[in-house]
C-alpha cells in the first residue's frame, strides 16, 4: 500500500513540475508585438495547417524540430509566443515547454490560435 502512495504522490508530483500554464496574449497585443518586432512566433499546427495560413514571422515547430534554438533569440527574456488552432487546443504547450526548457521566460499562450487570428481578420502568411 505505501508503494502505491508512495507512486501516486511522485506521478502527480512530477506530472506538476512539467505541465506549465502560459499566460495568454491578445490578438492585438501579438499584433503590436510582430510589428515592433518583438516576439518569435511558434506554430504548433500541423503541416497542412500552416500551409494553408500561419501567424506572420511564425517559425513552424514540427519543421524545425530540434534546431528550434536556432530560430529562437539569444536573449532568453525575449518574448516567445506559442499557438496552436484555437481556444480548446493545448497543443500549443509542446512549442511553449521546448522553449522554457531552452531557458526562455517570457513565454505566452495566444490562446484564440489561428483559428481566432484568422476570424480576427488579421493578416495571415501562406506557404
């Protein structure tokens, strides 16, 4: 019986220290934030998805796969946005951990993903 405590304490123990909340960021605010060149976007869609339209200057997570802190600043306080397709998605977490592990702090959730940018009338890019 105290091993299995023992295991459920260490399961939810762990799963807390890795599963991280992000604090959202408005359409407009990563608006202002790309014009003033500020932020590095990441794009946790698939590839079909971002062919079909992604966020201006968004790096796509699943093709830079591990040379992703070569498409990130070397500032690890710059502000680091990650998206995924829209509110009930959390695939966005993937693209906002792999930079939090990398040493970034400034990470946020758009939390409207491109489904919100698009509904938004913002400018999308195609590839």
């Amino acid at each position: 019986m105290k091993k299995i405590i023992s295991l459920l304490i260490f399961t939810m123990l762990s799963s807390s220290l890795f599963s991280r909340e992000y604090p959202d960021i408005s359409i407009k605010d990563l608006q202002n934030a790309i014009k003033a060149g500020k932020v590095t976007v990441i794009d946790v869609n698939g590839v079909n998805s971002f062919k079909k339209g992604h966020i201006p200057t968004a790096i796509h997570f699943s093709s830079v796969g591990k040379k992703l802190s070569q498409s990130l600043p070397k500032d690890k306080n710059n502000l680091i946005v990650s998206y995924c397709g829209g509110p009930g998605c959390s695939a966005y977490k993937r693209g906002a951990d792999a930079a939090a592990k990398l040493g970034y702090k400034n990470i946020k959730h758009l939390s409207a993903g491109i489904s919100g940018w698009k509904r938004s009338g913002a400018q999308i890019a195609q590839k």
